[in-house]
C-alpha cells in the first residue's frame, strides 16, 4: 500500500507551527488506549512510527508523517523532499488521560478543536474507538467539532478480536445510529463511513486501506 511509504514528519505543539504544505491531510483520533499507535502502525506497515507520540511529553503533540515524499539521501538521510510529498497522515493526541491538568486539558481542546473545525488541508478524520467502549465523552466531543465541517469520518471500531460475532454486529449498527445522527452546518446528512478493525489480527485492514487512500485522493 500507498501508506507504507510513511514517514515521520514533524511535530507541532501549537496550532501556529502547523505545516504550511498544500497537500491534503488525514487525521486519526481517538480516546487514549483505544488502538490510535497500533492502526497506524498496522496501517502504514511500520512497528514503531506512532511511538514517538507515547513517549512522555509528547503525548500532547501532533505528529505528521508524509506520504511520497522521495527521502533525500544526499546529505541527510532522514530528510524528505517537501516537494514530493503527495498527503499528510496526521496523528493527533490521545485524548482521555486521567491525569492531565486542567491547564493541560484547556490546551488539548484548543489545539485539537481548532486544527479539526480550522485546518484546510483536513481532508477526512479517522475517529478510532474501542469496539466495547465507542462514544466516550470526548469521541461525542471531537464529532461535535468535526461534524460542521461537512467532511467525511471514518470509524474504526477496534479490538474487534475481543468481540463474538453478534457482539460486533450489535456494536456495527450501534455506532451506524449515534453517527446517523449528525448533520453539517446547513443540515445535511454527515458522511460517515464505519467498520469493525483489529490491529491485533489485521481485521479491516484492506477496507481502511482503501478507504484512507481514497479520503487521500490517492
Ligand atoms: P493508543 O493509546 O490509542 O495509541 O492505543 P495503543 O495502540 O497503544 O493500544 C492500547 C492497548 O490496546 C495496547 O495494549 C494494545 O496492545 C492494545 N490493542 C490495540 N489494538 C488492539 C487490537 O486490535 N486488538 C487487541 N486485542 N488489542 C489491541
């Protein structure tokens, strides 16, 4: 896939450091410990590419990884050339941990309220919820800020591995019902897609594949 070319981009920590690039952005959400480090890992084929978001002090953080960017191995290996890159895939902080201060949470929903309802080059957002736990406060939240934009969702319901069949089928169409309804600023119908997702044993990965690249234009 497309995606596995992934490569770290860079991180930003306030909306005025954002990227100035002009190619189109997908962004993945969700509650901490929902499965957000292991689709991206699964997705872009790469064990270790949204680690760098656990680790302490950066799990406040947005980090990019560029799509098509030819790397540049002249003189620095780890360079990408700005100019290839063809899409953002964008990894925005896990939200929910119990621990975060007041001050700290202010800042979250400042920074992730205004880079999904501002950012122009967001094409689509990946909101990434566990099967058995969907539409915490903070996923309603998130759809909230989103749902205006008239942009597309897509869902992943994760950790389906630990469902039974009917388990996953009731939580399918539960999820279809609360995203069923949202509708845009001038009333329209939101479009939302959603599927059942394990990263553990790749359940859905063809489906977001597609359907990410898709979102991409790619
Ligand atoms: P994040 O905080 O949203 O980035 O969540 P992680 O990707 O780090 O996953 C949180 C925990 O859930 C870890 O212990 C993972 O091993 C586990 N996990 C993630 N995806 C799956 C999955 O599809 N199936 C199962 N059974 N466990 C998963």
């Amino acid at each position: 896939s497309k995606l596995w070319q992934a490569r770290f981009f860079t991180t930003v920590n306030h909306l005025r450091d954002l990227p100035a690039t002009h190619v189109p952005e997908i962004a993945f959400a969700g509650r901490s410990n929902a499965g957000k480090s292991s689709a991206i890992n699964v997705l872009t084929n790469q064990k270790g590419l949204a680690f760098a978001s656990k680790t302490p002090g950066r799990t406040q953080h947005i980090n990019f990884f560029s799509i098509g960017g030819a790397h540049v191995a002249m003189h620095r290996k780890d360079e990408t050339n700005v100019d290839e890159i063809q899409a953002l895939l964008v990894d925005l902080p896990g939200y929910g941990y119990a621990e975060v201060s007041g001050t700290a949470k202010l800042h979250w929903q400042r920074l992730l309220g205004d880079y999904v309802q501002r950012r122009e080059q967001l094409a689509a957002l990946v909101l990434i919820m566990d099967s058995r736990r969907p539409f915490t406060e903070l996923d309603i939240q998130m759809l909230e800020w989103f749902a205006p934009t008239g942009k597309p969702i897509h869902c992943l319901l994760t950790k389906v591995d630990k469902l039974n069949r009917n388990e996953a089928t009731n939580a399918l169409r539960q999820a279809r019902q609360v995203l069923d309804s949202y509708e845009d600023e001038e009333g329209n119908p939101f479009p939302f897609t959603v599927q059942l997702f394990s990263s553990l044993k790749r359940v859905g990965l063809d489906e977001a594949d597609a359907k990410i690249l898709e979102l991409l234009g790619l």
